[in-house]
C-alpha cells in the first residue's frame, strides 16, 4: 500500500503539473509551451526517460484495469437488477452467509492488487537507484528561487541561482500580453548531457519545496536540513519544464524549473563558458568600492533578491515582511544589518550561502541609502562583511 500511495503521489502530482502549468492563445494565435504543456492538454507531457515512460505505461494500465472493474461490477450489476426483477416473477433468494463469495470477495481484490503492485514496485525501485551517476547536481530551494551546485562529473564546481526571467510587469498587470512561456521560464537553466545519468540531491534554505520535471518523471520534495535525491537520463535533446509543486509560499507560482538537454560537444562548450562567467565575476573581497559603485550593484542584487519580499519601494508586506524604509535596523549600526543579511532572522533565510561578501556589501549599502533612509554609516564593505562571517 506504501508504494502504492507513493506511486499515486507520483501520478497525481505530475498530472496536476501538466493541467496547471500555463499556455497561452493570443487572438487566433495557440501557443504551447516549449518542453512544456500544450493548449489543451489532458494527458501527460511526452515522456523523454525510462521512468517516466514507466509511469506513462502504468497509468494507462492502471486506468484499463479500473475500466474493467467498473465495466464488470455495474455490468453484473444492471443484470442482475434486469433480469431478477420482482416485475417478471422473481423471488429474492434468502440465504445467510456463503463461504464461496467470502472467498471470492477476498482472493480477487487480492490478485488485483498484486496485478498492481508487481510493476509498480519495479518502477518505484528504479526511481530509488541514484548509483553510477554520470554527474551529480544539488539543488537548493528557496523563497523563491533554485541554486544550483554541479558536485560530480564534468561541470564540477558551477554554481548558480535560477530566477523567474517573466518581467514584474507581466504578472501584476494583466493586460500586458504575456511571454510564450509566462511563469515557466528562468534567467539561468540547467544545462546537462543527453543519455547521461544526472543524480539530483535536494536540500531548501527555508521551507519545504519540490523539484518536479514531468517529462522526466521526476518529483522530489526538498526539505530543510535533509538531503533527498533523484535521478533522470533524458534521451532526447531539448528544454523541459517544470515547477515547485510544494505550497511554499506566497510567490510559490513563482519557482519554475527549466533544464536544457543538450548534447555533449554542447554541454562541454557549456561548462567553459560558464566556469570562464564565474571567474569573471568572481569579487575581490579586499577590494574598496565607492559609494555609488556599491549602491549601482546592490540594486540588482536587491531586484533579484530582495525585492518579492520588501518591494521595490521597501514598504515590505504588512504582518509578513518588515518595511526597510525607515527601519531602525537599516538605519542603525551596520554590523546589526550586516548579521541578519548573513544569518538570517525570523522569516528572513540567512544569505551567507547565497550571496557573496561583495554582493551582501552592495545591497546592505543599497538600502542605506534609498528611500528615506539616511544612515550614519552608509557605506558597507566586502571586508566588513567578510570579518563578519568569521
């Protein structure tokens, strides 16, 4: 029943997924999803690995044996209630017990759910195999965003954080038109080989979220302090979407998941360049900033990471998020501020694995130095950050 109930989750969550996720029609114009769902979809996405192909073949097997119990069940039913009806004469039969239907109502439900449960499992075992990866992936949920850390396999060492790319606008107005892919697209994808097997090891910094691919047949919740983990080996090159299908948080709609399948000549090309971006961006933590260097790059920082909770005006959200306009903590001594950003505090996570000591300055300097807020000491360094850590 255990893996029954697991495997039901699987299909349940999957085909809430696909019904879930958006396509948009503009006029005459039907656009569907790129790896995602199409315009009045009712089944699953097409599977693209073994498991989910698995799981595609399961539900339409369990789907035909539901079908023939119904059709049996009210078949002998209707019969019975036609065909011994008191109208024509017939008498009801009086009897008390009958050990032949006892063992009949048993052994067959019996064999139904072993019918069942046999191939089930097989599917669910292999979900559970994560052995001989090719590459290993940590994925780290977030309020509202994934990061990214390649661990094993070519690619080790990239890091990132994967945001919503659909522009604020779009969301809060809704007579903008919207993006082909509204809500499922993000400014940093996963990028992985074809016919490789990717492990994927859950973790979240907050609360509890869920990493789901439908395509691949993926779903596994991330959970704070434990690691889960998953696997999949996509078998045809191109981009597959999903979202974090736990209830997170307000901006929960708000975490899709998009990974690129591609093939390996690309995916080598890839990993350079991505490992050449980072060194590019790696920051100096020694390095003095001005004033307005500071401020110019907290501004991004603060966009995309601060701003779904404190707004870009900094009123915050009344009875969920403090205001950060006029607020004594930003306005006080800095290393007060310099320790929540770090360390978090009440709702707020601790950025200090997220954020780097250059990228913590900026957007402490930032806040500072917006809105109403006029500071004393206005300006934060990489190195007060970095002292702070230690």
């Amino acid at each position: 029943m255990i893996i029954a109930k697991r495997l039901h989750s699987l299909l349940l969550g999957a085909s809430l997924l696909a019904a879930s996720v958006p396509s948009w029609a503009w006029g005459d114009k039907v656009v569907d999803s790129k790896g995602g769902p199409a315009v009045l979809q009712t089944n699953f996405q097409p599977p693209v690995t073994q498991i989910a192909e698995q799981i595609y073949d399961l539900h339409h097997l369990m789907l035909i044996i539901c079908l023939v119990i119904f059709l049996a069940v009210f078949g002998v039913m209707f019969y019975s209630i036609l065909k011994h009806r008191k109208s024509l004469g017939h008498k009801s039969a009086s009897f008390h017990e009958s050990t032949t239907v006892e063992i009949a109502w048993t052994v067959v439900p019996f064999l139904i759910v072993i019918g069942m449960a046999l191939p089930a499992t097989k599917t669910v075992v292999a979900m559970k195999d994560t052995s001989n990866a090719d590459l290993t992936i940590k994925v780290t949920g977030m309020q509202w965003k994934w990061g990214y850390d390649y661990l094993k396999g070519e690619g080790e060492g990239i890091s990132f954080l994967s945001n919503l790319a659909t522009p604020r606008e779009q969301i809060v107005d809704s007579s903008l038109k919207k993006n082909d892919n509204y809500l499922i697209e993000v400014d940093n994808p996963v990028v992985v080989p074809v016919n490789k097997k990717v492990r994927i090891v859950t973790t979240a910094n907050d609360v509890i979220h869920s990493w789901t691919i439908p395509a691949f047949g993926v779903k596994q919740d991330a959970i704070p302090g434990f690691v889960r983990d998953t696997w999949f080996k996509a078998e045809k090159i191109g981009t597959y979407r999903g979202q974090c299908v736990e209830l997170c948080g307000k901006d929960h709609a708000f975490m899709p998941i998009v990974v690129n399948v591609v093939s390996e000549a690309d995916y080598k090309t890839w990993v350079e360049g991505k490992k050449k971006e980072m060194a590019a961006k790696a920051d100096d933590p020694t390095k003095v900033w001005t004033i307005d260097e500071l401020k110019q790059r907290g501004e991004k920082v603060y966009t995309s990471n601060c701003v779904v909770c404190h707004q870009a005006n900094g009123k915050g959200v009344p009875g969920a998020f403090p205001a950060l306009d006029g607020d004594p903590v930003v306005n006080g001594p800095k290393a007060a501020q310099i320790n929540t950003v770090l360390n978090g505090k009440n709702a707020m996570p601790a950025w200090k694995s997220v954020l780097n000591d250059t990228e913590i300055a900026a957007v402490i300097t930032y806040t500072r130095n917006s809105w109403s807020n006029k500071a004393q000491e206005n300006i934060v360094q990489p190195a007060d950050v970095l002292a702070a850590r230690k």
